[in-house]
C-alpha cells in the first residue's frame, strides 16, 4: 500500500506551485501596511473565500470525516453557532477596525484600555496561535506520513519550509491570494473523495442512507444540557457562537484578513457569507465520514486503526490511484497551508517591536524585523508540530481545544471596551487575570468540554472586571 510516481509527482508540482505563485506577490511588499494589510485592496469574495480556507485545515479535512465515522454528525450544531456569530462580528466589532489605521486587533484595546490590557491579549495570541497551527502542521504531516511512509518530523519539515518561504516573501498577499486557490483545490479534493466512495460502495446513495440510519449516523441534534459533551445544541449555539466572536471578531489571524477588506460593509460581506459556505463543507466531510463507514461495513480496513482520524487517509492511499491519490493529499496540503505567520509578525511589530523596542524604525528597518519575525515564529510551529506526535487526543478536538483555552479573557476584554464604557483599564486586567485562572481550573479539574471554554473565559472576565468597577465607583461616592 503505497503511493505511485504518478501520485509523488502531483504532490511535489503542487508544493512547487503554491510557493512559487505565493513568492510571486514579494514585488508588492514595498511597506508594512502592503505587507500586513495588502493596502486594504482585497474584494469582499476574496475576504470571503480566505476566511473559508483559513477556518479550513487538515483537522477539518480528517478530523470530521473522523467525527461521523466514529460517531454521527452532531458537530454541525456548533457550525449554526459560527453563522451567528459571525452577524454579531459583523455588528459589534468591524466597524470599530475601520475607524482609523489599525495593523492589528488588539491596537483597539489600546484605544481604549491603555498598554497592560493590550499586552496580555497580544501575548495570549502568540502562543495559543504557535499552539493550535503546530497542532495544525502536524496534523498535515501525520497524513502523508501515513500515504507515502515518511517520517513524520521529515514531512513536518518540508512543509513548514514551504509555509515559511512564501508567507516571507509575499506577506499577506500572498497568504491571502493563495488561500483563494487553495480553497477550490481542498474542495475539489473533498469533492473527488466522495465520489470515489460512491462508486465502490455496493448499492450506492441508498446504501449510505440505509447504514447511516441504522447506526444513528445521521443524527445532527443532541438536546442534553450535559456541559461534558462537546457536540450539543447547547453547546453549539452558545458556545459556537462565543468561539466564533473569539476567533473572526478578535484573533489577529482572521482579523488580519477582515482589516484587509475594501471597507468594513466589503468585510462583513465576505464575514457572513463564509459561514454559510463553512456550514455547507461541513455536511459534506460529515458525509464522507459516513460514506466512509458504510463502505468499510463490505470491505476488511487495510490496516488496524489506532484512531478515526486515519481513516480516511488509509482510504485515500489503499483505493485511489493513478495520480488521484496525490491530488488528495495535494488537496489536504492545501487544506493546511492557511498560515498565521504574517499575523503574528503584525503582532511582533506593532504591539511589541515598535512600542517597546525601537519606535522611531524606518520602513526598511519594519519589514525587515517583519520578515525576521515571520521565519522565526516558523519556526516555533515546526518545534510544536514535531512535539505534537506525542499527543494522544483527537487532532480535531486538541486544535480547538488550545484555541478556545485563552480566547474567552481576550473576547471578554474586546466585549468591555465595546459595550462597557465605564470599566477602567485596571478591572479589565484582573478580569483577564481571573478568567485565565478559571479556564485553567476548568481545563485540568473539570470534565467540561472544550466548546464551553470562550464562553466561560468571557463570562468571568466580564464579570469580574464589572465587580471591579462597582466597588470602585461605590468606594468614590461613600468618600
């Protein structure tokens, strides 16, 4: 079981591709706000469809296939939260990232609350981004490794390397253009999976609808109110829609590519319709996942499975030849390579180098302390990513679960400066300070599930920060 010459050379003409034509927008990086913002040139569907790849990864392209294989489609709850809340972005938040010239999200919080609230958000995002896009590479790299036999930290390696050079060299251009083709590569990639599946299943549609009826594979709606699970309604809505006010209304990495839009009623456009398209790729992964069960119920799996997520790679390199195999990976390879690099670098430069550092830095000096910090954090990735072979949990589960640990104190900061004029700087610090120790009583001490996590975060930020101004304000007035 192994992939042909055929199959090899797909993969590397695509690698080759992609980085030549991310290479290609270097010409366009003559000042920071092209390389970070792309002199915010980019259409309302180009915003779209990036937002589309950059939620997209290898953890989507196995990781739910995996999900209704080993169980059912009760994931599509938390998309429903997603479209919501990517409404309430588009209400509360991007107006407020296009008053002004802002290259980061978290410069708003320095707007309004001062340096120590801005600080901490922006340090909160370099590691939990390092952590969750290592856990992301690695995912990329453990299903080649499974299809073509190289070892893992090799696979990690080349991969990290492509990521590095383009996203260096083209900036946010780049990143952004190529997820725009990256996206119809996975999707097509997906498209091609399904219809493989369908041909060797005996009885075909049918078939699928009958084992996927009987073993419950169907079900989409889970009632419990049971703060353990992770895929409920409850769950879904509430904590789907606190995930997504986190990740598209205050994580740099997808801020970054709203920042970029023409106009905030172009980012908001682009904002809303890729929840409905996130939505309709996740029914079809689900399906996959399905069809996927029902057609290993006629045919012996190849191998022993160690855990879901390899299933649908052992699909891929036992059924598929003839080049299609390669497309597949190419596909999942596209799936992966949405890196955060440029908008950590934005965060590097603007929120630390710049303030603290060297505040008088010319254009040269910027981008070339862009550029270092873009291959630095690279590398941090890579280390995560070789690291993250140790780790036991699902991929799927694991990649939101570090995104969503931090994230509430963050959301919950975003959420004062917006709806709460009167908390000062200090209340919204310790509220930060408190939510992160209750997430971090949550994650080692509690059975809860990783869906409940922003919204906790955000609950007990918002919370403590308002106690904290009432007694302050009471303890003015009683003077």
């Amino acid at each position: 079981m192994s992939l042909s010459a055929a199959d090899y050379a797909v993969i590397g003409v695509y690698l080759l591709a992609i980085t030549a034509f991310g290479s290609w927008f270097a010409r366009y990086q003559k000042t920071t706000r092209d390389y970070f913002l792309t002199d915010r040139s980019v259409p309302w569907w180009a915003i779209c469809f990036t937002i589309v790849a950059t939620e997209t990864s290898t953890l989507t392209f196995i990781g739910i296939p995996a999900q209704a294989y080993g169980g059912n489609m009760t994931f599509l709850q938390l998309a429903i939260g997603y479209i919501i809340g990517r409404v309430l972005v588009s209400i509360l938040f991007i107006p407020a990232y296009f008053r002004g010239e802002l290259f980061t999200s978290y410069e708003l919080l320095q707007r309004r609350f001062g340096t120590r609230v801005k600080t901490l958000a922006a340090v909160i995002f370099l590691i939990t981004r390092s952590l969750a896009d290592g856990i992301r590479l690695f995912t990329t790299a453990l299903v080649i490794s499974i299809v073509t036999q190289v070892p893992v930290t090799g696979v990690v390696l080349v991969l990290g390397a492509a990521m590095i050079v383009y996203t260096m060299r083209g900036g946010v251009s780049a990143v952004i253009w190529t997820d725009v083709v990256q996206m119809f590569v996975y999707i097509a990639g997906a498209v091609a999976v399904a219809w493989s599946l369908l041909g060797r299943i005996p009885g075909g549609w049918p078939e699928v609808v009958r084992v996927g009826q009987e073993t419950g594979r169907f079900v989409v709606f889970d009632p419990a109110f049971d703060l353990s699970r992770a895929y409920t309604i409850w769950a879904g809505l509430f904590g789907g829609v606190a995930l997504t006010l986190s990740t598209h209304g205050t994580d740099q990495f997808l801020v970054q590519r709203l920042l970029s839009a023409r106009s905030a009623k172009e980012a908001s456009r682009g904002l809303i319709l890729s929840g409905f398209i996130v939505f309709a790729q996740f029914v079809l992964f689900l399906l996959i996942g399905v069809m996927l069960f029902a057609y290993y119920q006629h045919v012996p799996v190849p191998l022993t499975l160690s855990r879901a997520d390899q299933i649908l790679p052992i699909f891929v390199v036992s059924e598929l030849h003839n080049g299609l195999a390669g497309f597949i990976v190419a596909a999942i390879v596209a799936a992966a390579l949405s890196p955060s690099l440029n908008a950590m670098a934005a965060t590097t430069v603007s929120d630390f180098y710049l303030p603290y550092f060297n505040p008088t830095a010319d254009q040269p000096t910027q981008m070339r302390v862009s550029k270092l910090a873009t291959v630095g954090w690279g590398i941090v990735q890579l280390a995560v990513a070789i690291g993250a072979q140790w780790m036991q949990r699902s991929v799927l589960d694991a990649g939101l679960a570090v995104l969503s640990f931090a994230s509430g104190s963050v959301l919950g900061a975003f959420l004062l400066g917006t709806l709460a004029p009167t908390v000062s700087e200090r209340d919204t610090f310790w509220g930060m300070v408190a939510g992160l120790v209750v997430m971090t009583a949550v994650w080692w001490g509690t059975p809860v599930a990783f869906t409940w996590y922003v919204l906790i975060g955000a609950v007990t930020t918002c919370g403590v920060a308002g106690a904290l101004s009432m007694m302050r304000t009471r303890s003015i007035v009683s003077r």
